[in-house]
C-alpha cells in the first residue's frame, strides 16, 4: 500500500514537472565511476549531446573533501554506478550535504549496474528533489559487475561474460536519450520509481558504520612491489605505508577500486576478494589515476 502510494505520487509529481518546459545550453555533469564503467556509459551521453552543440562540462566525483565544483550550468546530469541498491555511499553524503541548491534547474539521472538496480534511482531523485532540482528523467545500462567476490570460476568465463555488456541496444538508447535531453524532450525512463526492501539491504550492508567491520582491507606482502596505486587511488585516503607496505585504517567507502585496479593483485578484502577475480575493465581511461 505505503510503495504503490510514493509510485502513485512520484508519477503524478513527474507529470507535472514533465509539463514545464526546459531548453539545456549549458550542462554540468557529476561523473562517479569506480571502474570505468559509468565513466564509458556517461562520455556516450556527453559525446552525443556535443554533437549536438551542447556546451557540457564534466565534473569527475573522486574525493569527496576535493570535490567543489563549480555548476554553472542551466542543467545537471548525475551519473554514478550502483552500489548495494543505491548509488555510492560516499555520492549520497556529497548529494545529501554539500550539492548546491538547483532553484528548479533540470536534472537527468544515469546509472550503470551489474543487474540488481532497484532504488538506486529512486534515491537519487529523492535528494536530487530535496535539492531542488526538477528531475526530468533517468536512464540506467547493465554494466559489468565489478566487485570479486562474485566473479567465481576462470578468467576467460568472466572475459565472456563482461563482453556481453553493454548492450548494443542500451547504448542506441543512451545516445537518442541524449539528443532529446539536449533538446529539451520527454525521454529516457519515467520516473514511475518503486522503492523496495532492498533499498533497506542496501544501507544496513554498506554504511560508514558496517563497513569498519565487514570489509577489512589488507596487503598480500609477497605480491605487494610499493607502487603505491592504492595509496593514491583510495577515494578516503585509508592507505598509509608502513616500510613501503600500505596499511589500511577506518571504514572502506566500498568502491572496490584498490582491489580491482591493484597491477599486482596484492590488495585483498578479507571474505570479499580471495576467491573471486579482480574485474579488469575495458574502460581503463575512466579509471581516476
Ligand atoms: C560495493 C558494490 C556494490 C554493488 N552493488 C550493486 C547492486 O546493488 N546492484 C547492481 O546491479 N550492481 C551492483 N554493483 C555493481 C556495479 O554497479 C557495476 O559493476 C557498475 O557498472 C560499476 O560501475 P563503475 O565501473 O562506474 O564503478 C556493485 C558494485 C560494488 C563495488
């Protein structure tokens, strides 16, 4: 009853807004992405909506401390992977604390998920809103699944099955959804949004308080060579080192990225990363280096 109520609304509330016009010139684009994914699936967008004329500038979401853009454009776009059922923990406190208000400028949401991507834009919308953006739309692409624990079995099956995605058709999507976006026209998926449990799941196994516990970080000594990749790369800095060994202190913001990109594969997560393979992505240019 309480779920198909909040359907009922946020589709009568999308109506609405849909009914007020919006012509982008300008866009900023919030970019969140851990292993590339999102970053492949959002230049799609971005490239279409150039091709267009549009003036978009990309504002790439690493450190959230670091993270103090300047949106001067008359439209945002949000783009972020999702990350147990909602959209990264670290994104959610930016979007929540420190987004500037939107005064009702449009915004689209895009986001990339293994599969599961219930609530992930449900949430956003909802503190895109509290914000005051006027939410326009929302597209969201089956990506690779980027998190070891489930990648079980050899290498050349996950070679495989992360070829299959994207899907040709997702992307013809994203590209026709970009140009209507930037000219102002209903498109991308409505927000007729269903918030389930699994929006609960999501908070209760991936919050700053949890995570101290369940997702320990260590070095396997023998791999680790001291590059540093994940001293430099870890989005909350938890990396210090310790006679050219890192060491991973306080709670894990859950990107899985020291354990993805590791070039050694040294970096483990203790129950979350022994048995399955790292995901090596096919998009490494969006890796923030
Ligand atoms: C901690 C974590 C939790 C995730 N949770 C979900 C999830 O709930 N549903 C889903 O479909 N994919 C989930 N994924 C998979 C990612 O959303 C997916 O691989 C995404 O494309 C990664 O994008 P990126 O490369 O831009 O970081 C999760 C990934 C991580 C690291």
């Amino acid at each position: 009853m309480g779920t198909t109520l909040i359907r009922v609304s946020t589709y009568a509330v999308d109506t609405i807004r849909q009914s007020n016009s919006y012509y982008p010139q300008k866009i900023d684009v919030i970019l969140c992405s851990s292993s590339g994914n999102t970053g492949h699936y959002t230049q799609k967008f971005v490239d279409s909506m150039q091709g267009d004329g549009r003036n978009v500038v990309v504002h790439r979401f690493h450190r959230k401390e670091e993270f103090n853009p300047v949106l001067g454009g008359d439209t945002l776009v949000l783009a972020f992977p999702v990350s147990g059922w909602k959209p990264p923990w670290p994104l959610t406190e930016y979007l929540f604390r420190n987004l500037p208000r939107g005064k009702g400028k449009p915004a689209f949401i895009l986001y990339t998920a293994a599969g599961g991507p219930e609530n992930a834009g449900f949430i956003a919308w909802t503190l895109l809103a509290l914000k005051g953006y006027r939410v326009v739309g929302r597209l969201w692409s089956v990506y690779p699944l980027n998190v070891p624990t489930f990648r079980l079995g050899p290498k050349s099956l996950w070679r495989f099955i992360d070829s299959l995605t994207p899907f040709k058709k997702d992307i013809d999507l994203l590209t026709t959804a970009a140009k209507e976006f930037s000219r102002g026209e209903r498109t991308g998926l409505p927000l007729v949004l269903w918030p389930t449990p699994l929006m609960l799941i999501g908070f209760l196994f991936d919050n700053r308080w949890i995570n101290r516990f369940l997702y320990r970080t260590y070095v396997w000594r023998k791999r680790c060579v001291g590059c540093n990749f994940c001293v430099n790369y870890c989005p909350i800095n938890r990396f210090s080192t310790e006679s050219g060994i890192p060491k991973a202190r306080g709670t894990c913001s859950l990107c899985f990225g020291c354990v993805n990109h590791c070039p050694k594969n040294a970096m483990q997560m203790r129950f979350w990363s022994e048995y399955g393979q790292p995901y090596k992505s096919r998009w490494s240019k969006f890796i923030v280096k």
